[in-house]
C-alpha cells in the first residue's frame, strides 16, 4: 500500500508543479497525462519520495520473508521447496529495491 501511496503522490505533484514540462515530447505530440516513468524519475522531489517509499516497502517485505521462513523453520518444513520459494522471494524484493 506504501508504493500506491507514493505513485498516487507522485503523480499529483507531478499534475501540480510540472505539468507542462511532464506532457512535452520532442515530436510535438500532445499529451493529456504524463507517463509514470516520467513522474517518478525526472523531477527532484517526486524521485526522492518515490525511492523512499520503495526503500520502506522493500525493507517491510524483506522481514516478512525471514519471518514466514523462520515460522515455517520452526515447524519443521525444511525441504528444499522452502528454500527455494524464500530465495526467490527475497530475490525479487531486492530486484525492486535496487531499481
């Protein structure tokens, strides 16, 4: 919910402060929103607040990870399944995260 947040805050910032330079392309095609890439990557404030609420999801979902494999440790569900679906899991967090 913190990403959607984020987006939804981004992007309102973006219509707010810089809705023209947002819209502009250099074919002279007219826009009537601006992209997401756009909103979050080339304007101060909204990039800063965009990786913050990334870094803040990422780090909550990264403990949910440990947390699931430690209880599932715990009732004696070491199979390599269990490894397996933790590492992938923990792989895609840390994909996000580092974009």
């Amino acid at each position: 919910h913190m990403a959607s947040f984020a987006a939804i805050l981004c992007y309102g910032i973006t219509m707010w402060n810089q809705f023209e330079d947002s819209v502009y392309t250099h074919c002279n095609v007219w826009n009537l929103l601006p992209s997401f890439s756009s909103t979050i990557g080339n304007y101060t404030p909204q990039r800063y607040i965009w990786r913050y609420f990334v870094g803040v999801s990422c780090t909550v979902r990264l403990f949910s990870v440990l947390m699931f494999a430690e209880n599932l440790k715990r009732f004696n569900r070491k199979g390599p399944i269990v490894q397996i679906l933790t590492f992938m899991r923990m792989s895609e967090i840390l994909g996000l995260f580092l974009l």
